[in-house]
C-alpha cells in the first residue's frame, strides 16, 4: 500500500436543506489501501460515499480524485464504480451480460470485452454460471457478479455500500476472505461503508468511525480498539468498559482517579497533561479484565455481580453490573477461564486490570 493519497476530501460539507449531513470532513484515502467508513444509521457515511460517486454534489469543500477536482464532474467520467447494497444486477441479463454491460458502454471491441469477461468470471469462480438468469443465483454468487461487472473495467478506486448485509452469516465471512484476498492481490483501493464492526475490523487496512456527519476516529483497527480517542468512539465500539471521575493524585505519569465505583490507578500518555482535580474518564477493553473468586492483591479491582453470560464462539462475554457506580461491565474470557467461577445471576466476582490496561480518553 502507498502512502501517496489518491482521494482527498478537503473541508467538506453536505447539506440537505438546513439537515447537516456531512460536516466538514477533512481526510485522505490513499493509494491502494482498503478504507472502510463505519458508523451507526444516519451518521453520514453513506452520504460522504455518495459524493465520492458522483451521486451527491458537495455543499461545500472539495473532492480531489488523483489531483483532480471531481466535484461537478459527472458520475460516468470518474471511473469510481460502486458495488450497492442491493447489487443492482440487470435480473433479464445473463451473468455474462452482467459482467459484460460497462464495457460495452465504453465501446470496448468484442474481442477484448470477451477476454476480460472470460478473465473475471474464472476470477471470481463463476464461470459455470455464465450464461444463466442472474435471478436464478444464489446471493453469494450475485455478489461476486456484481463485484466482477464493477472491476471487469480495472479501476483504480472501487466503492461498496454494505455489500454483504444481505448475506447469511458464515456467507458474510466467506465473501470478507474474498474481497480481502481480492483487494490485496489487484492493488485497487476499495471504500467500503458499513455498520459493521467486524467487517470494518476484520477487511481495512484503516477505519473511519463517523458519528452525526463527524469524523470521530481515523486509524487502524488496533488503534481504534485500543486507544478510542472519544467516549462515543469507546462506546460505539462496544467493548469498552468506561470510569469518569476526578483525579485525586498525580505524577510520573501514573494518576489516580476517583469514581463513583472506586479508585483506580492508570498509566497513560495522556495522564502527563492531568493534574490533581482534573475530571478524567479512561477506558478498559473487556479482553483486559481479568475475573476471580477473590480479590486480587495488586492492581485495580472491584466487585460486581453477574446479569448474564453471552457466548461467542471460542469466548465467552461476561456481562456484570456494580451497584455502587451504576456500572455496566464486561469481561471477555476463554470458556476454560470461567470454568472455575460462578456466573449465575446474582452471584458476586471480583474485576482486576493492570493500569497499564486503562486508556484515558483525550479531552474528555
């Protein structure tokens, strides 16, 4: 991947009326990377991919595309085709029509359009389906007709608009192995836009977390998970457990803050800029608190009794709640960790992190 930017949003904005839907987004995408653009409904994701494409104008700013203002150029001259989240394959056409449909709009000789055609459907490993009704498909494989009509052009920027939430689940990981696989192997730099934590995670290169036409977060998955840099980051994220309090003592970058469920210690980057009196709030990701029957003699602790335990997969996700600080908290642990506790609701454990483990969220 090159760090050199191939798309730059530069103070963009976007209104609907007087509904402020993107508001003013400065980032860039770069060269060969896969960026994908996350955020619950209504944060304006969709909306930044839209002028991307061409199917919105800026209200203000500028989009550059390889240097080139793109902002009035129209949506067939930007060579930034679009997987939809609906497909959006021609259901009369074959498989093979399908693929073939954009390069016959660019008037590319039958010869060459057959090549290319022939290239992709063995690409994508739908050949055999090539001269069947697209409505006769199963949704795995219109999905790799969709993404081979897009890339049979070889563009050097493809958008996806929540490709896969139409798809079953054990699908959904299928096709993320395949886009993944695809991306890495063309070089091509894919915008993928999707409420999907997981996908987000598992896929890009780097994440943008959006929130109300805002850019709340830029980074690479672990960063993000690691080092959330707002609260609506931490809490969108899902894994977070999260302590407001004040500071009570500082110094040689380790502070103390007092909540309303204890005092806890944390060492952090951002604890140099606290000071004694300072309001703070600090994050721990569930994979960092431990559990046990009793309290443990170093580190940060607390009691909490189990509300319930939520399996995933290989792990289990403890959920527990502490009365004193109106806390809801979270522990993910491997099922051999938990086996030696007691998880029925009501029944009281101890939480312990290092501090270390706790993330202070800048300016909050």
């Amino acid at each position: 991947m090159s760090t050199e930017a191939l798309v730059v949003f530069d103070g963009v904005i976007k209104k609907f009326g007087q509904f402020l839907a993107v508001e003013r987004v400065d980032f860039e995408i770069r060269k060969g990377e896969f960026l994908a653009i996350m955020g619950s409904s209504g944060c304006g994701k969709t909306t930044t991919l839209r002028m991307l494409a061409g199917l919105e104008a800026p209200t203000e700013g500028e989009i550059r595309l390889a240097g080139k203002r793109i902002n009035d150029l129209p949506t067939w001259q930007r060579d930034t085709p679009m997987v939809w989240q609906s497909l959006a394959l021609f259901p009369f056409l074959t498989v093979r029509e399908n693929v073939e449909f954009s390069l016959r709009m660019r008037k590319i000789e039958k010869a060459e359009r057959q090549r290319r055609v022939d290239e992709w459907l063995e690409r994508m490993q739908i050949t055999e389906f090539a001269d069947r009704n697209v409505a006769h498909l199963s949704g795995g494989q219109r999905q790799r007709v969709a993404l081979a009509r897009s890339l049979v052009t070889e563009p050097e920027i493809l958008l996806l608009d929540e490709p896969l939430s139409a798809l079953d689940a054990h699908l959904k990981v299928r096709m993320q192995t395949v886009l993944s696989n695809l991306q890495r192997e063309l070089g091509i730099t894919f915008v993928y836009v999707t409420h999907s934590q997981s996908e987000a995670f598992s896929m890009a290169d780097r994440v943008v977390i959006m929130s109300r036409g805002r850019i709340e977060q830029i980074g690479n998955p672990q960063e993000i998970y690691r080092a959330p840099r707002t609260k609506f980051v931490a809490e969108f994220l899902g894994s977070s457990n999260i302590f407001s309090g004040q500071v009570t003592t500082a110094g040689n970058g380790m502070i103390r803050i007092a909540t309303p469920a204890g005092e806890f210690d944390a060492v952090s980057g951002a604890a140099k800029a606290l000071g004694k009196g300072d309001k703070a709030t600090f994050v721990v990701s569930d994979d960092r608190i431990q559990l046990s029957n009793q309290r443990p003699e170093t580190g940060n602790a607390l009691r909490a009794s189990v509300v319930g335990e939520e399996f995933v997969g290989a792990t289990a996700v403890v959920h527990l709640e502490n009365p004193a600080g109106g806390l809801e908290l979270k522990a993910q642990k491997s099922h051999e960790e938990l086996e030696h506790l007691d998880l029925s609701p009501g029944a009281q454990v101890w939480l312990s992190w290092r501090p270390e483990a706790a993330h202070i969220l800048p300016g909050e």
